[in-house]
C-alpha cells in the first residue's frame, strides 16, 4: 500500500461519532480502505512515479534516492513515511534513502520548491551527490497527524487552471506529490462527459451551446450561476479537455492521490424542460449580471426528488467511468445542489461565485425531516452511479446562512446520508472556522481548510499564527471529527509563503514557532540565510503576514480595483456597490455580501498594517540585492514586496485627489492626479522586469490552446474579459463583478487600468475647470467603451522580463520614499 493511501485510507480511522448505520465503525472503516486501495496504482508503478519527480526537479541526484513502498504496519498501523540511509554499492557513498515522499529530504537539504511563477525551485544550496546529510541511527519515521491533505476550489480550474496544457499540469502535479497533497480535485474535461450524457437524452449541440459557458467561465456555468456567457465550446476544447483530463488522473494515481471527480448537481440545460415538460425544473433567479439580462443569468435545477435527477446522476458518473476507468469514491457538488429547490429565490443578491449545497439560499422550509431527505435524494442519485459514492461537501452553508442553519438543519444534512458517506471542507477555517460552532459537525468528519485567496488576485496577504496554530487546535479538540487539511483557495501562483507553511501544518502535530519557523524557510527559500532578509521577514510576519482584522482578502487597492463613484460633496449614496466596500466576517453576512463602511463616504481600501514598517522591510530586502544575485525566489518577492507598498502608496494619493477635488483645487487635483497616474506606470516598468507578472503570458497561454482563428479570438477574448469586466455590461452600467478578478500584470497595468484612471481623473478637472458637476455617467460611457474594445484587441503582449528587477526597485524606493 503507498504512503499517499495509507494516509488517506487511516483518515477515517479518526473519524468518531457513528449514525445509526447498519455497519460498525471498524466494519464501515475497512470496507472504505480496502475500496480505495485497489483503486490505486501498483506499487512499483507509484515507486516509478516519484523517481520520476525527482528525475524532473533534480536530475543530479537520481541514483541518490531510493523509493520503496512499505505497508503500513511497518509505521505501526499509522500514516507514515520512512527516511534511512542508503550506500550504493558502486561509490560506497552515504546518499539518502527516501520512502514514496520526496519533501522532506529536500527540506532537510536546504531546498526550496514554488510554483514557477512565484520563484519556482531553489536547488542550489542541496549538496552534490555523495555529500548529503546522513540520517542518524536507524533512521527517521515521519508520521503524520491527519491523513488527508485536500487540495483545489471549485473555480481555481477557471481563475488558474484553464489554459494549461500537459506539460504545465505535469509540473503542478509535481508540486502536489511534494507538498503531501493527496485528495485534489479532478474537474477538467467534465463538459465533454455532459455532452455525452445531454445528448442521450436529446439534447442538441445548440442546446448545449447556451448551457455552457466559454473557457474562463466553466467553473459558473457548472454551478448554475450563470449559462453561455464566454462561449460556445468548439469541439476542439471539448475532446482537447478530456484528453488532457486522463492524462491528469493518471499521473494523480500514480503518485497515490485520490482524485475527487465532479458529479451531478441538478444543473440543466433550458432545453430539457421542453423535452422533460412534467420533470420537476425550477428557475432561478439572477446572479449578478446588471439588468437580469435572461441571456446569461437565470438557470435550470433540477429537483432531486424528481426521478429524471437520479437517472442524469447515474449516466453522468457512469460514464465518467466509462471513460476514467474506476478511479475513486469520492464525488465533490459544486453548486446549488439543493438551494434549487427554492420556491422563491432570494432576489438579485451579490452571491458567492463559489457555491454549494444549499449554500447562500435557503431551502424553502426548516423543516429537519425535509432537509434529511433531500439530503438522501442528492445522494441517492450520487450511488446508484456508485454505490460506494463518498459526498465531499463544501460546509461554508453552515456560515453563510447561519440564521438558518441551527443545529437541528445542520444534523438533519449532515446525518441524511450513511456513516462514512460524507466529509466536510470547513473551507474558510483560517478566518471563520465552522467546526468551532457545530459540535464537530455533529460527528460528520471534515477538512480543516484554508481559502485565502479570492478571484487569483495578487496581494501580500495572510494570518500566518492561525494557519500554524488552528488546524492544530482543531485536530487535539475534545471529541475532534478532524481527518485532514487542505488548501481550497480560488486563484493560485501568489504568497508562496503561506501555502509553504499550509502544506508542512500537513506533516506537524505541534504548532510551529512560526519566527524561527521564518527563519528556515527564507533561507531554504533563497539559499542561505541573509541578516537583512530575516530581518524583513519578522516585519511581514507582523504586518502583511498577520491580518486579524475579520477582513478577508480581496484586493480592493484602487489601481486595480478603481471605484466607480461621484466624489462630489454629499455624494456617498452614489458610490458604487462594486466599491468603497470590505468583506466583513460576520454572523449574518457571507464572504460576498458586501456592504459600505459608514466611518465615511470615501471609499476605503483594506488595509490592516503600518505601511511605515512595510516600507522598511522593502528597504531591508534591497539592501540585501548583493548577498542574492541571480535568485529568482528572490526576485519574485522584490518584485511583490516593492509592488504592494506602491499599490498602497497609491491608495493615498488617490484619497488625497479626492480631497482636492471636493475643495475645488484643480492644481491639487492636477499634482495628485498626475502622481496616482505615474504610481501606475512605474508599477508597470517593475513588473516587466519579471517573468512572473506579465499579462502577456496569460493571453498567449490561452490562444496556444486553440486550433483555428474562431478559438483563438474567443480564447483571448475569455482570458481578457476574466481579468476586468469579468460578466456583462451596458453602456452606462460597469459589470457588477469588474476587476473580481483583478491582476497586478505588467501590460495590464500601462493598458486597461491607466487609461481608465486618467479618463476619470480628466472628467474631474473638466467638471472643476467649466464649474458644473462631475458626469459620472459620461465617464463610465467612455470607460465601458473602451473596455469593450480592449476586450476584444488582439495586440500581442510580452511573455520575456526586461529590465534589472533589483535596479528598477531600488530606483523606485528613492524616487517615492528618499
């Protein structure tokens, strides 16, 4: 049995309160381990796999390692790995020997390993073959605390994942093998199996052309929150996906991973209630777009109880098997799986882009015997195409709606289906931990979890203390149903530093001392230890690194984000409901229900740090430039750390603007004006100095992935609207979702977001010099329009840095700070 399976197959055997299930608990245990294990793969076809990772990360040391799969009674019955010495015969050196897990010998070497485009893989500090450290004795076992390590949301396949190809996915399955991951999601190519099973039940290709969204919306329109904005799908994306999906989960089974498949939410094409016209199909309401525009808003769900859900059900995740093989039991629901039942849906509310079931909407009563049994109908519908289906369900409903959900809903949900037939995502447990609130999920096992992060935005961001202590915490709590951790945020590729430390809380059963635990990683991070970086890293852990304001993350910074407002005296109603905002964790809001900050009619930035001792860790990462030529790692969070304390410079030039503005001082709106502006492009000339920040490598990834001129234009089309506008627009009404996903991208910044500063800034003269109102609604004609052309440009965009990221930064420290 491998290490990844022995860790998740003993998950369960933490999991503690029993239902009234016809199974004891031993008897209910075995019966998932023994399931699980035989699908995976053999164990030399998983020992082969990870020499193959390291073939890839460190071709050098390939005969220095040696991989071995042991059962896991060698670790005593418990989720394990072993690390002893190894000599090879040949040299008589003292190299390592590694069981099925590469992490820790790297860590132990010095080494560091990111996403590439937050600095990708330190390697040069590990010894050369022959000269790697000893283990002591006979050896180190490394047990860990919880044997699931959950990995993916629901719509990182769509902020993230969408333009990958093989090659790209093969390098992010690496990093998953190294970071422990052992359970992610598997959600790509799921629109060619609902093709397959639409079009058995006489679905047309047309239909399906409005059911789907295009590329870089797929993760809506899965979840019924939205239909055909973004496309059609060609068949070339359709049969490219599902290729590229079975190369996905192929490789995830060699690594001993547990790939977690999509399955049936209830979500409809409009056509079926015209085939099916007695079938039980609810409408829904409007999810965001400006004027309820029926052409991409509205949706079909299906009720659970009707039989025609769990005949779509059953085809749906029979033929994934048809096609995937037999390849897992555990099935994720990624919409409003039973909120579709809503008699009257909650009217045009700002609802999370990220749902589940019954998440943000109520069902129509609170009824416990009701809640149970669509609980069972959902799940019925899972196991007659499985019948050993396990519901992984994300558990955000709990807060979301928790006025609703007491703790007889909350049991009737979670006790609908048999013992061991569910696990929980707590999924933003690092700010609002549900476990804490529900007497351990009434017993229902969960995942501790991290969010994080919202719409791939780029901000240095985190709460370092909760991330090393709260999984922890929850896993030594009284009567603790805990059975893993996981990573669930929307975009990745930023903040390497908290999903390094997320991943090792995965490996530790004490609570790390998270400044020394600073320590090592900077200098494994940049390949020695540096005074002036340590130095720098103790300032982040205690400002950017340390949020506890109950404020999530959302880059509300105003280059990228820009408000969309009247700043004239008495003007505050007039702010947009897209700005002058923050999400608040509170008991009757949700992490998208946005509301105003009443200390003032400004709109308000988040900001929850000092930016003096932000500015002088920078000073201190600059003057640490010489110790670290050549370190991409260290590049990457020049770049980062220079560009967050002149985004939040900027956020005050922009205020001060606004307060020259409302005193009528067209030359101090003019200075601030023109240096809000100038921030911009200078931001923009830093960014292009690295890889990793350019628009360029965006749009050229999504137009590699087409076949014809018709793809092409649609796929840069996708990639572009994502990252501004986002959804639809009128003349005179921005997206209600614009700049969700925002990017600090060198191109993005020189191209879309200054052009759209200086228009506004240009109004707000106009209006001072001819001494009449500011024409909100002339600006944002203007800027939609321009938008709407830059949507649909095809000017080609750098994928190579220029320029010295070290000289530019150190330039821009003397220019704004002296």
């Amino acid at each position: 049995m491998s290490t990844l399976k022995t860790l998740i197959f003993t998950t369960t055997l933490l999991i503690l309160t029993l239902s009234s299930a016809a199974l004891s608990r031993p008897e209910a245990i075995d019966s998932l381990l023994k399931r699980l294990d035989s699908k995976g793969a053999s164990s030399s076809d998983q020992e082969s796999a990870a020499k193959a990772v390291l073939k890839r990360l460190l071709p050098s040391h390939i005969h220095s390692f040696l991989f071995k799969i042991v059962s896991k009674d060698v670790c005593g019955g418990h989720s394990c790995f072993l690390i002893n010495n190894y000599y090879k015969e040949s040299s008589g050196n003292g190299p390592e020997i590694s069981r099925d897990c590469i992490r820790p010998p790297l860590y132990w070497c010095g080494a560091h390993v990111s996403w590439d485009k937050t600095g990708g893989v330190q390697i040069a500090s590990i010894p050369k073959p022959g000269s790697l450290p000893h283990v002591k004795d006979k050896g180190v076992m490394i047990q860990r605390p919880v044997p699931w390590n959950y990995y993916q949301n629901v719509v990182t396949s769509s902020y993230s994942y969408v333009w990958w190809n093989w090659e790209r996915w093969e390098k992010e399955l690496d990093w998953m093998a190294l970071q422990g991951i052992n359970l992610p999601l598997a959600f790509t190519g799921q629109e060619a199996i609902w093709q397959k099973v639409f079009m058995n039940l006489n679905i047309t290709t047309e239909d399906l052309n409005d059911f789907f969204g295009g590329p870089a919306f797929l993760a809506w329109a899965r979840m019924g929150n939205l239909h055909g904005w973004g496309g059609p799908l060609s068949q070339n994306w359709l049969d490219q996906q599902l290729c590229l999906q079975k190369q996905i989960l192929s490789r995830m089974l060699e690594l001993g991973m547990t790939p977690v498949l999509p399955s049936f939410s209830g979500n409809v094409p409009a056509a079926l209630k015209k085939i099916f016209p007695s079938a039980n199909i609810t409408r829904l309401g409007d999810w965001n777009t400006v004027d309820k525009n029926p052409r991409w808003c509205c949706t079909y769900l299906l009720n659970p109880s009707d039989p025609l859900f769990v005949e779509i059900g059953e085809a749906f995740i029979r033929q994934q098997v048809k096609e995937y093989g037999d390849v897992t039991d555990v099935y994720n629901w990624v919409a409003d799986v039973i909120g579709f039942l809503l008699i009257v849906v909650k009217g045009n509310k700002k609802a999370s882009p990220s749902l589940d079931t019954f998440n943000e909407n109520s069902p129509p009563t609170s009824d416990p015997a009701y809640i149970s049994s669509l609980g069972a109908a959902v799940y019925k519908a899972m196991s007659r195409g499985d019948k050993d289906a396990v519901w992984l369900m994300q558990g955000w409903l709990f807060y979301s709606d928790s006025s609703f959900w007491k703790p007889p809903q909350m049991q009737a949900l979670l006790h609908s289906v048999p013992f061991g037939k569910m696990i929980v995502l707590d999924l933003f447990a690092e700010a609002k931990p549900i476990w804490k609130n529900s007497s351990q999920f009434y017993g229902t096992p969960y995942v501790w979890c991290l969010l994080h992060n919202f719409g791939g935005n780029i901000e240095m961001y985190g709460i370092l203390d909760a991330i090393s202590s709260g999984p922890v915490d929850a896993r030594i709590s009284e009567n603790s149903t805990m059975v893993g951790v996981g990573m669930c945020m929307e975009g990745i590729e930023h903040n390497p530093v908290v999903y390094e430390l997320m991943s090792e809380m995965a490996f530790r059963s004490g609570k790390p001392q998270v400044l020394e635990w600073l320590k090592t990683y900077s200098r494994r991070r940049y390949g020695k230890a540096v005074r002036q970086v340590v130095a720098a890293w103790d300032i982040l852990y205690h400002t950017v690194y340390n949020c506890t304001d109950g404020i999530a993350d959302h880059n509300t910074d105003f280059i990228v984000k820009f408000p969309d407002w009247d700043p004239s005296l008495n003007s505050g109603s007039n702010i947009s409901q897209q700005d002058n905002m923050h999400i608040h964790l509170t008991s009757s809001g949700t992490r998208r229900f946005l509301f105003q900050e009443k200390s003032s009619d400004f709109p308000e930035a988040h900001l929850w740090y000092s930016t003096q001792e932000v500015i002088q860790a920078l000073w201190l990462f600059l003057d640490a430039g010489n110790d670290l030529p050549g370190s991409l790692t260290y590049r990457y969070d020049l770049v980062d750390l220079t560009r967050q304390v002149l985004s939040k410079l900027a956020n005050q030039v922009y205020r001060d603007a606004m307060i020259a503005f409302r005193r009528k001082d067209a030359r101090a709106l003019n200075l601030h004006g023109q240096k809000f502006l100038q921030i911009i492009k200078d931001i923009d000339v830093l960014l292009a100095s690295d890889d990793n920040f350019l628009l360029g490598t965006w749009l050229e990834s999504a137009k590699k992935l087409a076949v014809d001129p018709n793809d092409m234009k649609l796929y840069e089309w996708n990639a572009r609207t994502q990252v501004t506008m986002w959804y639809d627009t009128t003349k005179t009404n921005q997206s209600q979702l614009h700049d969700y996903a925002n990017k600090f991208w060198s191109g993005l910044l020189e191209d879309y977001y200054l052009p759209r500063a200086s228009t506004y800034f240009g109004h707000l003269m106009k209006s001072l010099e001819e001494n009449r109102n500011f024409e909100l609604t002339e600006w944002r004609k203007e800027w939609i329009a321009f938008s709407n052309k830059w949507q649909a440009d095809t000017k080609i965009y750098p994928v190579k840095a220029k320029g010295d990221s070290l000289a530019i930064a150190k330039a821009l420290y003397r220019k704004y700070f002296g």
